[in-house]
C-alpha cells in the first residue's frame, strides 16, 4: 500500500469514530441512558482498524515525530475506551463524565495531530 491509500483509509476510519463517539457523548449527555452496543461496537471497531493501520504505516513508512505524538495519543485514548466500555458499559453502569470527557479531548488531539499530518503529506 502506498502512504496516499493508508492515509486515506486511516482518515476515513478516524472520521467514522469520530463521529459515533459525538453521537454517543450526545446520548450520554442529553440523557441518562446508554449509548446502543452496535454504535459502541461500532466505534471500537473503527478506532481499532485505524490504529492498525496507522501504527502499520509509521513502523513501515517514514513518519515525522507528529505522527508519532499523535498515534500516542490515540493509543492512550484507546486505552482509556477499553476501560469505559469493559468497566461501564458492559456492566450497564453509567459512564463517568469525567472519564468520557478525558477520552473525548485525548482521542480528537489525536485525530487533529494524525489529520494535520496525513493531509500535510506530499501528493
């Protein structure tokens, strides 16, 4: 694969994540309800497949420090999902604010730092 397609795909996947983790912020905010398993199932799977491939091109390709800072961050972000879900969501307990609130601002600097990067690349 070429650093243009990896780019595009982590993008796309990133901004599929992206977008259900506001649709469930909002459904956790606005109400007291949990977000739907499918839309969590959903935004894992995302957010897994783009650090896959993510971690795939930086290991293989040339990457810059950014990228780098950025694929920490969304590592810790990841991280910081894996313990919302297994110790709330699951259980059916509701989310800590203060936890979905740390995960929010860690995963969207990450996704800011990857995006600047992957739109910054030479075509």
């Amino acid at each position: 694969m070429d650093v243009q397609s990896i780019s595009r795909v982590v993008i796309t996947l990133l901004t599929v994540a992206f977008v259900s983790g506001l649709v469930m912020a909002a459904i956790r905010f606005g109400s007291d309800r949990q977000s739907p398993p499918w839309l969590a199932k959903l935004h894992g799977f995302a957010a897994v497949a783009a650090l896959t491939l993510l971690t795939f091109g930086l290991v293989n390709l040339t990457a810059s420090k950014a990228a780098s800072v950025g694929l920490v961050a969304l590592l810790v972000a990841a991280g910081t999902g894996v313990v919302l879900n297994l110790g709330y969501h699951w259980r059916q307990k509701p989310l800590p604010e203060g936890l979905v609130f740390a995960h929010m601002s860690i995963a969207f600097t990450g996704f800011l730092v990857i995006g600047v990067v992957l739109v910054s690349l030479p075509a």
